[in-house]
C-alpha cells in the first residue's frame, strides 16, 4: 500500500541534506559507471581478438600434412605424405563424433583470372559441400554460397571476394551471372563475399567446387588439407586423436611421428581464448564490485549519520504509537531510493558513453583490428542493477535496527 506522507518525510529528508545525499549518490553512481564501463572494454576487446583469431566454426578442427620424422615398416624418414579423396570418405564412414568434413584444395601460385579486357593473378581454391558450414565467417555481399549440387555434379561456378570484384569489374557492376576465365575454362559467378582473414587477404579469392577443381586441375586426386566439425557431445580433442590415428595407419606412418600431419583445433584456441576473457572478466567484476561496495557503505554511513541526527524525532514517534516496522521500513526505503536512482543514472550514462564511443570510432575509421564494438549485456547490466537495490537494502537495514531499537525515553535525553 502506498505511504504518501512517509514518501514526503523522505523526501523532505533529502531536500534538507541535499549535498550529503548527492556526495553519497555520487558513490554509487561512479560505481556502477566504471562498472559497465570496464564491462564494455573487455566485451570490445573480446570481439577484436575473437574476430581476428577464431576465423571458423568454433568446433572446427583442420588437418595438414607435412614430411615423416621416424621410420616405420621398412619405409624412411622424411616421405612427403598427401591426403587423397579415399581417406575423407573413409573418415566420414568410419570416426564417430564427426559432423561435417569438407576438402580445400589449390594448386602452387595463383592464376590468371580474365573478363573481358580486365585480368588478374587470384588464388582458386576448390572447395567441398560442406566446406561453407565450417568456414561461417564470410559475409556475402551478393548471389549465393556453392552447395550439394554444384558439388555433385561439378559446375564450373564460382563465388569470389569483393577484392577480386574490384578488380575484375567496373565500380557498380554486378559479378553475379557474369563469366571469368580460369585457366582457359569459364566460370559462371554466382556468389560475391567478404572475408576478413588474414586483414582482408581472404577475400582475393576465387572459391570453386572441389568435384570441378580436382576433374578440371587436378586429375592425381589429391587433398591439400581437410577441416572437420565436431557433432555436439563429442570432444573436439578426441576426434582430433581419432583422425590422426586413422590417417597413420592409412598412410604407414608410425604412431609416435607427429610430424606428417598436423593440426589446428579451433575448439582448443576458442577455449583458451574465452578461458582469458573469462578471467579478464572477473577481474573486471571483482574492481567494478569493489567500487560498488565502497558506494553502499557511504550509503549505509549517511544512514547512519541520518538515525543520529534524527534521534528524538524517532522516539516522539515511537512514543506517539509509530511500530518498530514504519521506523525501519522508512530508513531502508530511503537507502533503496539512493542506490537505485543513482545506480540508474549511472547505468544509463555507461550505455551513453559505450554507444558514443562506438559512434566515435565508426565516424573516424578508427576501429582497431582487437578492439571492435565495445558493447555491455543489458541483462548482465540490469541484474547488476538489482543486486545493487538489494545492497541498498541492506545498506539501510543496519542503521534502520539501530533506529527500531530507540526507546522513546532515550531519544527525549538525547542531545547530540
């Protein structure tokens, strides 16, 4: 039920220590500030590092090849080994825990990439079906990705980088349904993307079906590298151990060589990755929490000064009929008050600073390549919020027991 006249007394209580109640406000109000502040720095710094480093699907894991390092059934050290289309299949057929798998291949040194007057050395890459629901980190501009079909029954059809685009075609000019010429065979585009790997590098290249690559380019029939996916419930790292298990029996190479083949596990680097900013995090919250609690103890302190100074009022009041609850309901409504409104406002002005400094950088191109978007989690804000409300209460629960327990005798002999 609403209380008009104990809102007016406090009220009225904060108009006459306007300043005290300001200074303490203000405690609370740089808390939650340099809270979300510090909050959103380590998200923008998060997304820099994961959108530099974590290029692929998070639970991808890609596989090399290099020379052997042991001996092993008769054979010597330092046999350059390659990967065939029959060990993929074998793979999929075989390793459980296995999602997708999907070849790329090229060829040594970029080709020469002709449309009409216009050419230019590019890297093709042939690519199998499932090879764009591993590498998620490409934004199409225009046209579509290559699919099932274009796999299965070897299109010439591209998809190419922007970069490639703004050579090969004129400004304004649509890629999409226009031929290029690749090693004397024409290619139909039908996918214009951006990638921002390796600074933009990604996206100088031409992506064709890996079905068209190997009949066009490459009739050996070898596999450059291979990436994986690991299906939900299923350890990356063991499917990694498992793979390379099969590919050194398949290939005669002895079990304790960890040179012919090696690997780049995502999952292993996305764990470590969100491993340190999961500390960075806490770390973050531990000095944004401690700014808070010094904040509510200056709340709990003018409370407290609050009890003293209205000591007799207090005990007129009790001995007037006023319950033990009325007394200690106001004291803790007021520290509520304090804390909520000033933590607001400091909410507000971190989500203020957060998004002109995100408006900032855009404006003057000065995004940093591991500092993008910094940004806070409203939810992980507004909960903060609610936790600081129940510091509020209990920042007034102390000095309103004090109150409560104030007889009426003594507060009439009171002279401080």
């Amino acid at each position: 039920m609403f209380d008009r006249d104990k809102w007016q007394e406090i009220f009225e209580t904060i108009r006459k220590n306007k300043w005290r109640t300001l200074a303490t406000a203000f405690g609370v109000f740089w808390g939650i500030l340099m809270l979300v502040l510090l909050m959103g720095a380590g998200q923008g710094l998060q997304n820099g590092v994961v959108s530099n480093m974590i290029l692929d699907a998070t639970n991808s894991i890609w596989f090399f090849t290099d020379r052997t390092s042991l001996p092993y059934k008769g054979l010597p050290p330092g046999r350059t080994v390659e990967f065939k289309e029959s060990d993929l299949n074998y793979i999929k057929d075989n390793v459980e825990g296995l999602e997708y798998i999907a070849a790329e291949n090229w060829l040594m040194g970029n080709f020469n990439i002709i449309h009409g007057q216009k050419s230019s050395p590019f890297q093709v890459m042939g690519t199998g079906k499932d090879y764009f629901s591993i590498k998620i980190y490409q934004e199409y501009l225009a046209g579509r990705k290559l699919n099932f079909n274009d796999n299965l029954e070897a299109r010439k059809v591209c998809v190419i980088g922007d970069r490639v685009s703004n050579v090969l075609f004129e400004p304004g000019e649509s890629p999409i349904g226009k031929e290029i010429q690749i090693k004397g065979s024409v290619f139909t585009v039908v996918g214009l993307f951006h990638d921002e790997g390796w600074g933009g590098q990604f996206s100088e290249r031409i992506y064709i079906p890996f079905s068209t690559f190997q009949r066009t380019y490459n009739p050996e029939r070898t596999v450059r590298l291979f990436a994986v996916t690991t299906k939900a419930g299923y350890s990356g790292k063991v499917l990694e151990q498992n793979i390379l298990t099969v590919l050194k029996q398949r290939h005669m190479v002895h079990p304790d060589d960890n040179q012919a083949f090696w690997t780049h596990n995502q999952e292993e680097n996305y764990r470590s990755v969100m491993g340190l900013f999961f500390g960075i995090k806490s770390f973050v919250w531990l000095v944004g929490i401690g700014t808070l609690i010094a904040g509510i103890v200056g709340v709990s302190n003018i409370m407290i000064i609050v009890v003293r100074d209205r000591t007799r009022e207090i005990g007129i009041r009790k001995a007037l009929g006023a319950t033990p609850w009325s007394i200690v309901s106001m004291i803790i409504t007021e520290a509520i008050l304090i804390t909520s409104v000033a933590g607001y406002f400091g909410l507000l002005a971190g989500v203020g600073l957060l998004s002109g400094l995100n408006r900032i950088m855009s404006i003057a191109g000065a995004e940093s390549e591991y500092f993008t978007n910094p940004s806070v989690n409203l939810s992980v804000a507004f909960s903060a919020m609610l936790l600081l409300v129940a510091a509020g209460a209990l920042a007034g629960l102390v000095p309103a027991r004090r109150a409560a327990r104030i007889t009426p005798v003594e507060a009439l002999r009171y002279t401080g």
